[in-house]
C-alpha cells in the first residue's frame, strides 16, 4: 500500500530535551523528524506531535519544534499516545494512514504503532527518523512491527509517495527545500 497525503497524518513521537542525547545518532533522528515536519506542512499532511512528562523529560527539541509549527500539541503518561488516549481529538485519529517517527522506537513509537495498527489503522515507521538508546532495540522493534503488518519506511519514501509524482510545482518546491 502506498502513502497518500490526502489519509496521512505525521506523528510525531517524545522528541525531547532530557531524551534526546541518551539516543544513538539523536541528533540525526532529530533532524530526520524535522525534514519530515516540514515536507508534512508543504504537502498538507497535519502534524501531531506528542511529549512524555514534558515537566520531567523536558519538550520537544528546538530544531523539532521550529519544524512544527502549527502541528497539534499533547502530552501523555503511558508510552502508548494511543493507549493514553491524547490521539482521540487529532488528525491521527481522523486518518486513515499514519506515518510515525521518533523515540524511543522500541518503547513508545512500537506501542504507539502497534495499537493504531489493531485499531485499523495503516500503520508507517520511518526507519531513518526513529531512534532508540541502544541500536538492537530499535531493530528488533522494526522487526516486530513489521510481523504485525506495519511497513518500516525511510523519509524519502514517505516523501516520494506523498508528492505521488513529478513535474508539479508542488515536487518542484520539495525537491528544491528537502530533498537536495
């Protein structure tokens, strides 16, 4: 199945200031997260960000933040935002994709995915903006997620597919601002 951005929405997993140095390759997870902000904006995905005990764990890192401006906002306690049930008023719940990314990919990105997916959701982790501290969590979170029917994307697909074609003015502009 493909990615449209017309079901999408981007979400946006616990990118934050205490978390984020613990995280192997963070700040490219970070800047990964961001990219896929911003390319979300441009083509008309909603964003929905989320933030764990933001009091104790601190908020969104800046360079996330700056990404998101105008993104939904909420704050959770249990590792799944699904489970939490601070996803009920946003896009996530509206869409029928969801495209998610950030940490821990292990923890509360694979909780997070796994219950979208059981409720019906399509269910997309980008690989490259997905981070946990310790590298083999993350890769047998994929490997779980992906044997429960969740597609492990990198952000140039989620990109790709979201702008469905060239020539436009709109994969002009992506082309020229993200992808490089």
């Amino acid at each position: 199945m493909l990615m449209n951005r017309d079901k999408s929405a981007l979400l946006v997993i616990d990118v934050q200031q205490r978390l984020a140095p613990a995280i192997h390759d963070g700040d490219r997870v970070a800047a990964n997260c961001a990219w896929l902000a911003g390319v979300a904006q441009r083509v008309g995905v909603p964003v929905v960000v989320t933030e764990h005990f933001p009091d104790k764990i601190g908020a969104t890192l800046d360079v996330v933040k700056a990404a998101t401006a105008g993104a939904q906002y909420v704050t959770k306690q249990a590792f799944s935002a699904q489970g939490d049930g601070c996803l009920a008023a946003t896009a996530v719940q509206e869409r029928r994709q969801v495209v998610v990314c950030g940490t821990e990919a292990h923890v509360c990105v694979q909780q997070t995915a796994l219950e979208l997916r059981w409720a019906g959701k399509e269910v997309f982790v980008v690989a490259d903006a997905a981070g946990s501290r310790n590298p083999a969590d993350r890769e047998l979170a994929f490997a779980r997620m992906r044997s429960h029917g969740i597609e492990i994307v990198s952000r140039e697909m989620v990109a790709f597919e979201w702008l469905q074609r060239g020539g436009t003015d709109l994969f002009r502009e992506v082309n020229r601002d993200f992808i490089r």
